[in-house]
C-alpha cells in the first residue's frame, strides 16, 4: 500500500467507469445487436402503392369463404373422383346378412366388387350351390337399392381347399381324396 491510500477500495479502471449497469430486460442489448445489423445488411423498405382491396367481410348468407362441413367437403370429393357408386355398393354388401338373411350370411361373405360382379366366398359347396339358385334375386335386390346396371352378376365360389402341391416336382394323379366326403 502506498500512503494516502485507502486499502479497502479497489482501483477502478477505465473502462469499468464507462460500462453501463445490467439491463435484466435485455432491450439495450438487442437495440445495439438490431441497430447493427439494419445498418450493414438489412434496409428499410417503402411500402408500395397497391390497388384499393375489396372488403372481405362475408354477408348474412354462407358462401365460399365460410368455414365447411367435413361431411360437405368428403360428399364433394367424392363425387369428383367418381367414387360414389363403389362406396354404395361397399356399404351395402355391409349389410350382408338383410340382403341373403341370416343364416345363409354365417356362411357366406362377400369378397369383392369389381367391373359390375359382387364375388362371394362360401364356406362349403352346398352353401354356394344354394346362394347360386338365389343369385338373379339377389342381383335384383342390389339393383333396386343402387340403380339399374349396377350389379350385372354374382359369382360365388366355394371354399378353398388346401393344394397337395408341395414343391417343384409333382406325381400325377388324384391324391389323397378319400378324405373329402
């Protein structure tokens, strides 16, 4: 220490003297940083003249700027993708069982509609023989509820049954067929 000095002052530099104190809000900081970069990179640009807009506002009555219904919109696309006569003819072979009733339902379920012919599966041959004495009703029924043309026929199928194939090489014959009955 030297004398006429006080110990317990620290010396102060310069540049301490000319720091301003923290501003917690950090607003100084960010003028400083934005004034910086407007001035080298950014500048500032005069609004242009534009035409007069119409007023946007939407009258008493719904129109096209109006908030939709998710229903409206799926009807609309739909009948712009043409989807309409495929999606009825899905829900109704949905409702399988009203149109053959129910007990021929249990054992027979639709499978396909494609180029106007519903494809049906069956459980077994007696089921299908019977579903096909009632296959001109029924494409009447589907007929009725969807438009003329719709459903032009129906092809029913029996079960799968399983193939004795096995392999690249086979040995003709029937096979093992005694144990269908």
């Amino acid at each position: 220490m030297r004398p006429g000095q006080e110990p317990d002052r620290p010396e102060k530099n310069s540049q301490e003297e000319q720091r301003p104190e923290h501003d917690p809000t950090g607003l100084g900081l960010a003028r400083a940083i934005a004034g910086s970069v407007a001035g080298s990179r950014y500048r500032r640009r005069k609004p242009r003249p534009s035409a007069p807009l119409e007023p946007q506002s939407t009258g008493a009555h719904p129109d096209d700027r109006d908030p939709q219904l998710l229903g409206a919109a799926l009807d609309r696309l739909v009948d712009s993708q043409g989807w309409s006569k495929e999606i009825n003819v899905r829900l109704l072979l949905g409702k399988w069982p009203v149109l053959v009733g129910p007990v021929n339902a249990q054992h027979s379920t639709p499978i396909g509609y494609q180029d106007t012919v519903v494809t049906v599966r069956t459980d077994a041959t007696a089921w299908a023989t019977q579903l096909r004495t009632m296959a001109p009703q029924l494409v009447a029924k589907l007929n009725e509820a969807l438009g003329d043309g719709t459903v032009t026929r129906i092809e029913i199928l029996g079960p799968e049954v399983p193939s004795w194939k096995k392999g690249r090489r086979s040995v003709r014959g029937r096979g093992p067929r005694d144990t269908y009955g």
